[in-house]
C-alpha cells in the first residue's frame, strides 16, 4: 500500500529541518526545577499526625485505675449495659 509520494507528506508537515539537540546555554534552569506545594489540608494533616505521635497507644492511667479496680473487687458492670453494648455490636456487623 503506497501512501503517497514524499513530496506531499512534507508539504503537510512542512519542509523544517529538525532540531536533533539543544544548546545548554538556550535552556532555562528555573523551568527544569521541580517545585512541590502542599494544600492547607496536607500541612493540617502533618500536624495532626505530629500531634498524634506525641500520644501514647494506651493510657496507663485508666488500665492502672481499672486493674485495680477488679483486684479489689470494686468493679461493677452492668449486665443490662454489657447486653445492650453487645447487641449493638452484633446487629452492626450483621448482614
């Protein structure tokens, strides 16, 4: 299959001749650097992340309070507390 003669593809592309490299010195070094910004909601979440490090995973206070508690003998628990906690958690998961 013949597309047609050469003379007619340059016509259409034009008779430029390419530029096979570039010159250092044609090149803008401000446009060749990558900038990153971030949104407020980014540097918010850093912060809250930062924040949340600073925390620890358990709070010895209230496992403290609670052990000793139950050593005593002094912790209570509702068992019509307890049930509704657990149906509510039952019927969450439930399909």
């Amino acid at each position: 299959m013949r597309i047609g003669s050469y003379n007619q593809i340059a016509q259409v592309y034009g008779n430029k001749p390419v530029k096979k490299g570039y010159n250092s010195e044609d090149v803008n070094v401000s446009s060749t650097m990558d900038q990153v910004s971030f949104s407020t909601m980014g540097k918010d979440m850093q912060i809250a992340k930062t924040a949340l490090k600073a925390v620890p995973d358990v709070r010895e206070d209230k496992v403290n309070a609670l052990k000793e508690s139950i050593a005593n003998g002094t912790y209570q628990v509702s068992a019509e507390s307890f049930a509704d906690k657990l149906m509510t958690a039952f019927n969450e998961k439930a399909i």
